[in-house]
C-alpha cells in the first residue's frame, strides 16, 4: 500500500477535496489573487470555479462532478 491513495486506486466521493500543484504564470496569480480579495473569496475558491467553468465550457465535466472519461 502506498501513502498515496489516488495510487491505491481507491475512488474518492464528489464533494471531497484534493491537493493538486499546478505551475501557473506570475501575472495569473496577481489577477486570482487581486480578484478573490475583490470577491472575498478564497483563492482555492476562485480557482476552483474556473477550472470548474473551463471543464464544463468543453463538455468534459460530468453532473456527478467528475470528469467525463
């Protein structure tokens, strides 16, 4: 067994909250950040809507939550 689930092959519900470490642009994460103080929201917050938005614009994001495979 390995420390990390994901490796497990262990399915994880929706709803449940993950870690994943992205490499973004500089000025990208200035807007995010300037924009979630704006909106009073967390950055993890803001990313996650549009992540969310991109996934569901390319038809790839499933009503479950997950990703159409």
């Amino acid at each position: 067994m390995t420390d990390n689930p994901a490796q497990d092959g262990v399915s994880h519900a929706a709803g449940t909250r993950r870690q994943i470490l992205l490499r973004l642009g500089s000025s990208l994460i200035k807007d995010l950040k300037r924009a979630d103080t704006d909106l009073d929201i967390s950055a993890s917050s803001g990313a996650n809507g549009a992540v969310d938005a991109w996934l569901r614009a390319r038809s790839l994001r499933r009503d479950d939550g997950h990703t159409a495979g």
